[in-house]
C-alpha cells in the first residue's frame, strides 16, 4: 500500500511535466487565436466598407450612410478589443494604432458627408482606407485571402488601360506589353481559385466569377493574334464588372 501511494506522486509530476512540454510546443496559440479574432472582426467591418463605397461610386448617399453607420459600430468595438493589445504580428508596429484610428476618423467624415447627401465627397474620402488595411498587413508580413483578391483586382486594373488605349499590334512592344499584363491578370485570378478558403471554394458565384473571367481572359491572346482591338475591348468592358463584384463579394 506504502508503494502505492508513493507512485501516485510520481505519475502526477510525469502527467505535469508533459503537460509543460505540450504548453511549450505550442506557444502561440493564444497569439494566433488574437490575430484570428482581430482579422474577423476587421472582417466584419470591412464589409460595411465596401457596400459603403459601391453606393457612394452610384451616387447613393443615403444607403451609404447606413453601412457606414455599421461600420463605425463595428470598427469601435474592434478598437475597444484590440487597439491597445495588438496581435503578435502587429505587435511591433509603430504606426499600428494610428493606422486604426485614421481609418476610424475616414469613416466618421464619410458618414457625415454622406448624411447631407454628398456622395462624392464621401465616396474620395473613403478611397485610401483600402491600402491603409493593405498597407497595414503587408508591413507586418501577413498576408490573407483578400490580398489575392487585391492582387487580382489590381492586376487586372492595369490590363484594362488597354479598354481605352488599345495596343499597337504592329508595335511588337506594345503587343508583349498586353501579353505580359495579360498573364499577370491570369494568373492572379488562378491563385484566388487555388488559395481560396473551404467555404469560399464552393460558393457558386464565386466560382463563376473567376471561371468565367478566366475563360474570356484567355481569349484576349486569340485576339492577339488575329490583331483585332475590339475584341480586346469587348473582354475587357466583359471582365470588369466580375472584377468589381469579385472584390465586393470577396475582397
């Protein structure tokens, strides 16, 4: 029985001990779950965000008003749970906070704007606040899924410079310049459909969106060859609107 009772004492401090070793293993846990709530709360207001600026872009100050109204709710109660304790991979930026607070100064003076009916205004002043959140992120090395959105919203940005500027197909500079943006843009819209997230992969329109703009973006070459501007046009006036609704939907 004396035997007995001294081994309990023993397998408690062997339970112990490997409890300390599995807490050591795995020491950022609680970091990443902070990061993970900050991004989703960001998330959550980031959607106000963009409902916001796709009203203001049409001249609709009044429903503007009211998703930005969410998105000040939202983006206060995000401050109040992480502005002074920001996650492991914010922790040493200095502009971390100011950063916040601006894109939260932004959004009142929207608001304000677009309550008296100025969606012009409203709509410049929101503008920044898209690379401010990038910025954020891209000099604290993390990267999530709307920035291969971004990517591909940007890529494609420079390619429709063509809509109005058609190449010169008799100009092999001109022609390797389309061909190089082209690329870029494909394979941009690749990556969201390879590195998008469970959920996202199996969302319908999200998978039409990219399928479809791949499928006319891969015609553009075709059109290369055959030195026809207007169908390059044509794709491009095609693709732009899935390029707006891919970064609304998903970015």
């Amino acid at each position: 029985m004396r035997g007995f009772v001294r081994f309990i004492p023993s397998t408690v401090r062997v339970w112990v001990l490997l409890l300390g070793v599995l807490i050591a293993a795995y020491p950022g846990t609680g970091k990443a779950d902070s990061a993970a709530a900050f991004h989703q709360a960001v998330s959550d207001a980031y959607g106000h965000y963009r409902e916001a600026f796709f009203y203001l872009r049409r001249g609709n100050a009044t429903t503007a008003a009211f998703e930005l109204e969410a998105m000040i709710e939202k983006w206060q109660a995000m401050l109040k749970a992480h502005g002074g304790a920001p996650p492991a991979p914010y922790a040493k930026d200095p502009k971390w906070l100011a950063t916040l607070n601006e894109v939260g100064s932004i959004a009142e003076g929207a608001l304000e704007s677009a309550g008296s009916g100025a969606a012009e205004p409203a709509y410049e002043m929101l503008k920044p606040v898209r690379g401010m959140l990038r910025d954020l992120r891209q000099r604290n090395g993390v990267r999530l899924f709307r920035d291969e959105v971004e990517d591909a919203n940007a890529a494609f940005n420079e390619l429709f410079e063509y809509r109005r500027n058609p190449p010169d197909f008799n100009d092999p500079a001109s022609v390797n310049g389309l061909r190089a943006k082209l690329q870029k843009t494909i394979d941009a819209y690749q990556t969201c459909l390879d590195k998008a997230p469970p959920a996202m992969a199996k969302d319908e329109q999200f998978q039409r969106l990219l399928t479809d703009s791949l499928t006319f973006l891969k015609r553009i070459e075709l059109a290369i060859e055959e030195k026809n501007p207007t169908t390059v046009i044509n794709i491009l006036r095609r693709v732009v609107s899935s390029n707006n609704i891919l970064w609304m939907r998903f970015g």
